[in-house]
C-alpha cells in the first residue's frame, strides 16, 4: 500500500472519528432544543410540530425567573469568592516554596475528584450546626468549595507562565507586597483569573446536587427548580428553559474564548 493511501486512510479514519464523536456530544442537545418547540403538552422527539407554546410559559411563571435570579446572584457571588481564595492558594503554593505545598495543592482540588454528594452530605450538618441552613451563605459556601479549584488551577497556571523576579524588582525599587501584586503580579494573570472566576460561576450556575441539599424555596436555584419539575409534571417547559440555560452557558464559553484568544494575542 502506497504511503499517499495510507495518509488518505488516516485522514479518513480521523475525520469520521471526529465526526462520530461530534454527533455524540451533539446529538442530545440538539434533542433537547427539538423538544421545547413541540407541539404536544409532553416531551416528546421527534415534535410533530413547531411552537413557541413552552417559551412563553415559562416567561409568564414567575418562580423560573426568581431561580434564574436566584442562581444569578449565587454564581455570582460564589465567582467573587472562589476568585479570592483560589488565587491566595495559588499564591501560596506557586510563591511558598515550601515541600508541604504540593500537599496544599492536593487538598485544594480535591473537590474536583470527589462526588458532590459527598460533599453535599458533610456540609449539610455543618450548615445545620452553624445556624446556616437554607440561607444564601450556606449555598454559596457549598458552590464555593466545588467552584474554588477551577480558579486555582487556572491562576496557579497564570503564575508559573511568568517570572516571578518581576515581583522582586518591584518590591526593590520600593513598591511593598500589595503594590507589587497590583501593578505586577494582577495584570500579569488578570486572564486566567477571569477565565477561573468564568468557570467558577459556569459550576455554581449549573449545579444540582449541592442545591438539592442547601437550598430552600426562598433560595431555591433553577437547576434545583428543573429537578423538581422533572420530578412532578414532565412538560416541554422544561425543554425550554434547559435551551435558554445552554445558551446562556454558550455565551460564557465564548466569554472564556474571548480572553484566551486576547491572552494568546498579547502573549
């Protein structure tokens, strides 16, 4: 066999991979978007029909707006938080210079290896102990703990990626730690800190399992509030505000393609 055949068979060969596994990842979102313009009052696939119907009932209920806030002002506050403590732990294991960091860095991300509901099930009596059950705090603080390695990785990332004697000879021509981490350090990793903080809100915002366990009606999250449903009256609603939910993320992955294509640029 020639070697033009056999780059042609490979070419081939990875092409109808990449195809197949398109489709994989695809193929269910786009079922989920076909379903929440069908006509019939019950999920189904393919829709014999194409209507707006569940769109507008879901802008006429309330409740998914004070979910979709409710999520909103949590990932957001959950960004904010993850964004500090993941960077002064990045901070600390990238700058300590001490053998126990690598321990500290294992601990950090541990979360990302562990079930949720693992850790759903041990801050649920934390919060219940701390008088903080049902509250705001508690799902901040759970979306934090799963959100906060995301930023880690990404600033941790960030810092090794540039010389830290920038840092010094700033603090040698008189700037103290703060300034030299102002006007060095932060610009320098500003882009994956955003990308991290991005991320973090990306897990808060979808997020079930922690919310099934720390929120309450007044807190309640809208993945919370599409489980529920699920749970009780399955209609093409639910399609719908799980479209608007992936179009929504879509726009944070190209918020995150964004600055990774400015970082690359100004790199």
């Amino acid at each position: 066999m020639s070697g033009a055949m056999t780059r042609g068979l490979s070419r081939g060969g990875s092409a109808l991979l990449l195809t197949l596994l398109g489709v994989f990842l695809v193929a269910p979102i786009v079922v989920v978007v076909l379903m929440s313009f069908t006509n019939q009052i019950y999920l189904t696939f393919p829709p014999t029909g194409l209507v707006l119907r569940w769109y507008f009932a879901a802008w006429n209920e309330s409740r998914w707006f004070d979910a979709g806030w409710n999520s909103i002002q949590i990932g957001a506050a959950t960004a904010f938080l993850s964004m500090v403590l993941g960077t002064l732990s990045a901070l600390a294991v990238t700058r300590g210079g001490r053998r126990w960091t690598g321990w500290v860095a294992s601990l950090v991300i541990a979360p990302m290896m562990l079930p949720h509901i693992i850790i759903a099930i041990g801050l649920y009596p934390t919060m219940l102990d701390l008088k903080l059950a049902n509250t705001y705090i508690a799902v901040i603080l759970g979306h934090t703990v799963v959100a906060m390695p995301l930023v880690f990785t990404t600033v941790s990332a960030a810092l090794r990626g540039y010389d830290p004697a920038l840092e010094f000879a700033a603090m040698t021509l008189g700037a103290n730690g703060w300034q030299a981490f102002r006007y060095v350090t932060l610009p320098m990793i500003g882009s994956g800190l955003a990308i991290g903080g991005i991320f973090a809100f990306a897990i808060s915002f979808d997020e079930l399992m922690l919310a099934l366990f720390l929120a309450s009606a007044r807190t309640e999250t809208l993945p919370r509030l599409l489980w529920e449903h699920l749970q009780q009256t399955i209609t093409p609603v639910i399609a719908a505000v799980a479209t608007l939910v992936l179009l929504f993320t879509v726009l944070l992955m190209g918020a995150v393609m964004l600055l990774r294509r400015s970082d690359v640029e100004a790199a």
